[in-house]
C-alpha cells in the first residue's frame, strides 16, 4: 500500500555503478534526450537536447551562457562523429568520419580532426554532481585550431555529467529520457523500445537472458532503504542507507514506478529513478522484481492524456506495452518478474465496470511481455482487504497471473497493530489462495506508535515473527518479501501523503505511516533493526 512513498523523494539522485560498461553507453542518443548542467560561477545553465533524428544522424543543441550551437552527430561503434555545426546564424559542414568523442579510446590517446585535437585524460573519474556521484566516467579534452580548450566528461549510461574543469565548470544537475525512436519493423506494441545498453547475456530471439544472480532456491529480502528525517536526501545520504540494507542482508531491489511517474504524457518520459535502482542492482548483483502501478491503490495512474480512456482502448494497450518493454531493458536483463498493477482490489470495490477491461489488458501485456521475454513471471498484487475477492470478483483476473502477490501490514481496519500470534494464519491463508503459485509479500511494514497500540518491543517481535515464518515455509511456497521502510518519515512528508489517500484527519492512520521505520526521524535504531539484519543474513546468507 505504501510502497510509492519511499523512492520518488530521492531515486532522482542518480548514481552510477563502478561496473565495466560498452563504450556506446557513454552518450546514447534518442530524440527527446536532455541534460542540464549548471555552475557555481555562472548564473545560466548549459543545456544539451537531442531535437531531431534524420537518416540516423541526430540534432543536439548545445545552449550555453555565451553562445547556442548545434551539432550534427551519427552514432557509430562507440564513437560520435559529427557531421555539421551551426553557430551564430552560419553552419560548416565537417569531412566524412569526422570522429568527436570516441569512447573506446584508451587513456591518453589522441586523435585529430576539422575541429582540432582529441586527448583522453581520464577512464575512471568520479564525479559528484547535484543530482548524484557518477564513477568510472571518461574525460576527454578539446583543443581547437586557435589553442582553446573545452573538457567533456561524460559517466556510462548517463552522458554530459560535467563541461569544462576548475572553479567554474558546470554539473549535471538533471537529466531526461525522450521517447526512443522506433526500431525499424516494430509492430505498435513495440513503439518507443530500446533494448538494453548491457544485457546479461544475449538469447536466441536477440533479447536480454534473465539474470540469476540470486538462486531460485533463495527467498528474497528487499529494504526500502530512505534516509532518516534528520539527514535530509543527498547522495551520500542514500547511498549510505542503501550500503546498510546490503550489510544487513538484502538480496534483491524492488523497484515500483507509477505509470504516470515514468511516462506523465504521450512522448515524456522520465527514467532517472528506475536507472538508478538498477544501477544499484547491477553494482552489488541482486535481482530486480519490477512493478509498473497502472493502478494504484484507489485510482487510476496512468499517463495524463490517457487517464480517462477505456482499459481496453488499443492505445492504452501499446503505450503500456511500450512503457513495459522500455523499463525492463533498463533493468538489464535482471528483472525475473514483473507486477502491473498495486493492490487493484482497492480500486475495484468502487469501479467492478473496469474489471473486465483490466483483465483484457493484463492478458494482453502479459502475452507479449512472455514472448519476447522468456522466463518472465508477471502477476498485479492486491493489499491485505482484497483476500476475500480472490476467489469472487476477481478470480478471473488473478487465474491469469503467475505468481500470488500481497502487501502485509498486521493491523485491524482501524489501524490497530494486530498480534505477532496471526502471522502463521494469515500465511497459510495466503498459501491457500495463491493455489500452488508462490507467493511475493510485495510490502511488509507494522508500526510502533502507541496511538497503533504498538512499541519497539512489537514490532522487533513482529517482524522476528514474519522472518521466522518465511525461513520455515521457504522458497517452495514464498518468493520473499519486501519491508517497507528503514527510517520514518518526516513530519510533512506524513502530512502530505495522508491528503494523498484522503485521510488527512486521521491520527491513527499518521501514526502508522510516521511510525514504519525501523530507525526514528533522527536516524536513531529501534529495537527492530539488530533484530531484523540478523535475521535477514541467516536467510539469506550474504555476507
């Protein structure tokens, strides 16, 4: 249920991984595609923005402080060659092969051109940007005909992360991914697709091979791993809370965007969040277990021009397909299984005339996703409330999915902690309904407000519980589960999402959601947190 509070506040800290990447990842060109790079030492940005593609060679503008170019660029085996430069109302045209950057130029390497002389002066630059630390990144200096000098840095999978050196050199501050161009043949389903920039393995029919970094026969412990209120959210900040989910034992990311978050619009896209995440995947080798909220909990959330149409409008289907296949290709071959749709049974007790269509669309989805994807489990998750329509209103939609998912939160309607004693039922319940299929426990969470009738004792006690019974039911019957969330919010975040979910009154329904963290809002343990890492590595056995 709450799982879409934790990541959108600081997922768009996006922060490379120090993995070895291909060269063509540096600086991946697709219409749409934008940087912007501010300085301390001057007032107006630089902005870098992909406007057009003709015959494979693409129109970047170069906006800067002084004076806005534009640069004719083709793509080729880790190199960009430019074509043709305007500037200031004239335009050259450059010799053939005219090579710019290449990316697969060692250390050191130099190389001339119309322009004048290429030097790469560094591989494995760590930059520290505002919107993240990208490691591993290439330098590579410009020196014209005249003598000037220009120094382009560019981190895999991101592109310009910084222009110039020294006091007045201009960051990344924020990026955004355009629609990517069709390839050539695509059916509709397929609009919009790239395929990943560095697949795990290749299968017969060309696309990414699922990652097995984690054994089947593991049961699956994910963190949502947000800074405490006190630290505010920085890179270091993130980055220093994810690194104490990985020490206490998580062995796979849950990455859970709302449609609309990924694609507002037809032709706008944003990606930073999913990247990052899978970047962090990549880095310590963990699978992925991606959620696409098409709905989510009580409403629709799809792209605004979208929003209003009919589940089974043919544009719906394609652009979801789309949406699908392009966030699954940033996962690099890592996500195994794929939700669309959180706790739909939340929107369906007031909207049962969209079932149909739902599951006419799921099937749909499901079926080219499977296709060209072999080995993907799809399934939509329902929340705790929905368990009694498994086998009524919903039998039908739930008969197509592949694996059984819902969120546990042990509380009474009234948002009243429930006893560690109901663990073993409720589970076995959950077993019972999911009919042989595994089950994914997609949100674990229980509070210590005493408004809650709860404390640190409980919850610590709880969570100890569930842990155990996961270990005993093992990965036959669970997939695993993924508790919701290292540190409590902020007191405003908690105003805000309770007028999200209309219950801005409600002070139980607050001190549940302040109260979620195993650490409080200043970054101090709760009795929950040495019991739970304990616990997690015995599961999972990660060191």
């Amino acid at each position: 249920m709450f799982q879409r509070l934790a990541m959108p506040a600081f997922l768009s800290l996006v922060c490379c991984t120090a993995h070895a990447q291909q060269p063509q990842d540096y600086l991946r060109l697709s219409v749409g595609k934008k940087w912007t790079l501010r300085s301390s030492a001057v007032g107006s940005p630089i902005i870098f923005e992909v406007l057009e593609e003709q015959g494979g060679a693409y129109k970047l503008k170069f906006e800067n402080p002084w004076i806005t170019s534009q640069l004719t660029l083709v793509q080729g085996d880790g190199q960009i060659s430019v074509t043709g430069l305007s500037m200031g109302g004239g335009s050259v045209t450059m010799p053939a092969n005219t090579v710019y950057w290449d990316f697969t130029a060692e250390k050191g390497k130099r190389w001339s051109n119309a322009i004048g002389e290429m030097t790469v002066l560094a591989r494995d630059k760590t930059v520290t940007t505002p919107s993240g630390t990208y490691q591993n990144c290439i330098v590579i200096q410009e020196r014209n005909k005249k003598g000037d000098k220009m120094f382009w840095t560019f981190a895999p999978n991101v592109g310009f992360v910084q222009f110039g050196e020294g006091s007045g050199a201009f960051f990344l501050e924020s990026r955004s991914s355009g629609p990517a161009p069709r390839p050539a043949g695509a059916n509709s389903g397929n609009a919009g697709v790239t395929r990943p920039s560095q697949p795990v393995g290749q299968g017969g029919n060309g696309r990414p091979r699922m990652a097995s970094p984690v054994s089947q026969s593991s049961l699956l412990i994910a963190l949502a791993a947000n800074p405490a209120a006190n630290e505010g959210f920085s890179p270091k900040t993130v980055n220093d809370r994810f690194q104490m989910a990985v020490n206490a034992g998580v062995n796979y990311i849950y990455i859970s965007p709302k449609w609309n978050e990924i694609e507002s619009a037809k032709g706008r896209f944003k990606w930073s969040d999913v990247d990052y995440q899978a970047m962090q995947a990549a880095d310590k080798n963990m699978p992925i277990i991606l959620h696409i909220r098409v709905i989510d909990t009580n409403q629709r959330s799809m792209p605004s021009d979208l929003m209003r149409k009919s589940l089974r409008d043919d544009q719906v289907r394609d652009r979801l397909i789309s949406a699908a296949e392009e966030a699954l290709s940033r996962c690099r071959g890592r996500a195994q299984h794929l939700l669309i749709g959180n706790e739909v049974d939340s929107y369906f007790k007031s909207n049962s005339g969209d079932i149909a269509d739902y599951q006419a669309l799921y099937a749909s989805v499901a079926g080219r996703l499977k296709a060209s994807h072999p080995g993907l489990q799809m399934s939509l998750s329902i929340g705790g409330g929905g368990i009694d329509m498994v086998d009524g209103p919903l039998k039908p939609l739930m008969d197509q999915t592949d694996f059984f998912a819902i969120t546990y939160y042990p509380l009474t309607p009234d948002f009243r902690a429930k006893d560690k004693s109901v663990v073993r039922g409720d589970f076995q319940r959950y077993v019972q309904a999911a009919k042989g299929k595994r089950v994914l426990l997609q949100e674990v969470g229980y509070p210590t407000a005493g408004v809650n009738g709860s404390d640190e004792n409980r919850q610590a006690e709880m969570f100890a519980t569930i842990l155990d019974e996961l270990k005993a039911q093992g990965s036959g019957k669970f997939i695993g589960a993924n508790f919701c969330f290292m540190s409590d919010f902020s007191d405003s975040l908690v105003k805000s999402f309770s007028g999200y979910y209309g219950m801005p009154n409600a002070e139980n329904f607050k001190g549940f959601l302040k109260t979620l963290g195993m650490f409080d809002d200043n970054g101090k343990p709760k009795k929950a947190w040495a019991v739970w890492s304990g616990k997690v590595r015995a599961i999972t056995g990660r060191p």
